[in-house]
C-alpha cells in the first residue's frame, strides 16, 4: 500500500496547502526592489485573508462601542419633578410680565368636581334661598311654610 491509500478503521489527515505570504518577502515574478517588496507585502496582505480578519475585528469592535454608547445613552436618569409638581401647584407666575386679570393663588390644590344640571340648579337655589332670609325673613318664611305644605 502506497502513501495515498486508506485503510478501514483507520483515520489519515491531509492538509491542504495555503500560500502563506510574508509580509514584505518578494513573490515570484516580482523584484526584490523597494516597490517589489511593498507590492509583495500588500498583495500577501489581501491574498493571505489578514484583511478579512482586520475588518471582521474592526466590526466587532464597532459594534460593541455603539453598544456601550447605547446602554450608556439608556441608563442616564431625566429630569425628577419637584415635589411642588409632583402634588400639583402651579408655579407662582412672573411678576414683570403684562397679563391682565392674573388669577391668585392658593395654598391648596383645587379639587375637580362634576357637576350636573340638578345639582347646579340646586346649588343656585340654596343660594337665592341664603340672600332671601338675610334681605327678607318674612317673604322666606312663606316660601318655607308653601314648600312644606305642597310636600305633606
């Protein structure tokens, strides 16, 4: 049996030979000269597959820098409200300024409440009953005395 036969049970490994050029060592065909040398140098460079580990590494790289950048972009805190925001007071306005009919302020928040037509109704009336009594005791007095009657 000769150096390329296989026999079974057996495991035989070949390597394939690569042309592996020296950076800088003159190929055949090319002088030995500065320019030959360069030339040589970089065309090994591109046949010997450097370049493609030089720009997968630059890639990696790159990638793992905007990465970086993004979590650092992600992990900055904003700005916190005051807790005069948080609890919901208006700043106080600028007095310099040339508003007319500036509201006041007040110490606490404003509720908001819903109001329908009833109540509304309900709250004017209250309100007109309250001036009649203090202007005129006796005309409330009878309005009093015919509600109370039509309702019994």
């Amino acid at each position: 049996m000769g150096e390329t036969a296989t026999q079974a049970g057996e495991v035989v490994v070949s390597m394939i030979p690569v042309a592996l050029a020296v950076i800088g060592a003159p190929t055949p065909g090319q002088t030995a000269g500065l320019g030959g040398g360069l030339a040589g140098g970089v065309g090994g460079l591109l046949s010997g597959g450097v370049v493609k580990q030089v720009v997968l590494g630059a890639l990696a790289v790159l990638s793992m820098v905007m990465m970086l950048m993004m979590v650092r972009k992600a992990g900055k805190l904003g700005a916190t409200p005051t807790p005069e925001e948080l609890v919901g007071i208006p700043p106080a306005l600028a007095t310099g300024s040339d508003l007319i009919g500036e509201a006041d302020e007040t110490d606490t928040a404003m509720t908001g409440i819903e109001i329908d037509d009833n109540s509304l109704r309900t709250k004017k009336m209250l309100e007109e009953v309250a001036e009649l009594v203090k202007s005129k005791p006796e005309t409330a007095a009878n309005v009093f005395n015919r509600w109370l009657s039509t309702e019994a």
